[in-house]
C-alpha cells in the first residue's frame, strides 16, 4: 500500500491536470503544414490544417526564411498573416464544446510592418445562437527585428453548444500590412470537482512524503 498510494497520487494528479488545461483549438500555432518561406492561401482553400480561410486570402509564414519580414514567430517557427497575398482575409475554426463548461481563449498577435500604419482585425467567439466575443484588436509596434508580440487578455466564456466557432477576420484593408496571429488556445477551465481532487491528491502526497521523511 506504501508504494501503491504514491503511484494513485501521480496518477490522479496527471489526469487532473490534463483535462483541466485541454487546448481543443487544433494547430493554434500554424506549424502545419510546414513551409520554409511563405505559402498564399486563397479563400476556400484547405492547406492550413483545420482552419478555414476566407475573405481575399492569408499568408502562412516561416519566420525564418520567408524574406519579407524579420522577426521570430511567439510560438514555434511559423504564424499567420491575416493580410495575404494579394489582400484581407479571414480564418474560422469550430470546436468541440461542453455545454455549460467554461473555456479561455488566449493567443498571440502582432502586425507586418512593411506596411506603416495601425493593423486591426475583428474576434469573434459565437455559436448558432450566442456571440460570446465581438473585439476589435490593433497593433502598430512591430518593427525589424522585433515583432513585439503581444498577448491578448485571456477571455473566458461559458459554452452553451456542442460546438462553438472561433474567427479572425481583417479590418486593415491592404496587403502586406494585416494582423499576424500565432499561439491561439483554447482551453477548458477547471471546474470545482476537478479542483477539489487536485487539491486533496497534493495534501495525501505531502502527507506520504512528510511519514517518510520522519522514518
């Protein structure tokens, strides 16, 4: 029972933990596929995996070598310019939502400052019947070198479909000079069970450690 009780512990701890911070956006960070320059996305068309792209187009870029712009992505090697080539678009994502769970959204943006100017696009969290998030969000500090990305102040709804859409969509108007977005999550909030078994799992691990520690 000794050896037993710690492993339940761990066990219990892990599983806590991995449904309490459950990421349900798929390819946040728009490391697939994966370029070594910069990829055109046309409206309709499928290439970033589970995003839907639409409007003129986007642009999905490689930090590293797309020889436009310089400065590393917020998350991994790639991100998303929401200003493609040759003008605005938009990218849509549904997701699987638990009724009456609640969820956050966190990500990450900045704007392509080969273009001058103030860079904004609209967020929107909405399902059939509810809009969850309507924002507008701008950037304008991006220069060579240091794209100066900046997180957006986690939003936290309560679903109340099966499914729920999130959407970016560009308000900026030109090309080159749009919103660039990398590192969206969405992630479930832990609710007060869940909490609650964290909690008591991490006092029988101090407990088991303290009986030890005075053998």
């Amino acid at each position: 029972m000794t050896r037993t009780l710690p492993m339940l512990i761990a066990a219990l701890l892990t599983i806590v933990g991995s449904a309490a911070q459950a990421n349900v956006i798929s390819n946040g960070s728009f490391e697939t596929p994966v370029t070594s320059t910069l990829i055109v996305v046309g409206a309709g068309d499928p290439t970033i995996t589970s995003w839907t792209v639409g409007l003129v187009g986007v642009d999905l870029v490689n930090a590293a070598g797309n020889g436009f712009v310089n400065g590393a992505a917020a998350d991994g090697a790639q991100y998303l310019d929401l200003d493609g080539s040759p003008g605005p678009g938009s990218i849509t994502q549904t997701f699987a939502t638990t009724p009456a769970t609640q969820y956050t959204l966190t990500f990450d943006y900045a704007n392509n400052y080969t273009t001058p100017g103030t860079a904004q696009a609209l967020v929107q969290v909405a399902d059939g019947a509810n809009t969850y998030l309507s924002d507008v969000i701008s950037h304008s500090t991006s220069v060579s070198g240091n794209l100066d990305w900046t997180s957006y102040p986690s939003f936290t709804f309560t679903a109340q479909q099966a499914s729920t859409t999130l959407s970016f969509m560009s308000m900026s108007g030109g090309v080159f000079g749009g919103i660039m977005l990398d590192k969206i999550e969405v992630n479930a909030v832990p609710e007060p069970a869940s909490m609650g078994l964290m909690g008591l799992a991490a006092t029988c691990f101090f407990v088991v450690r303290r009986r030890r520690l005075s053998v």
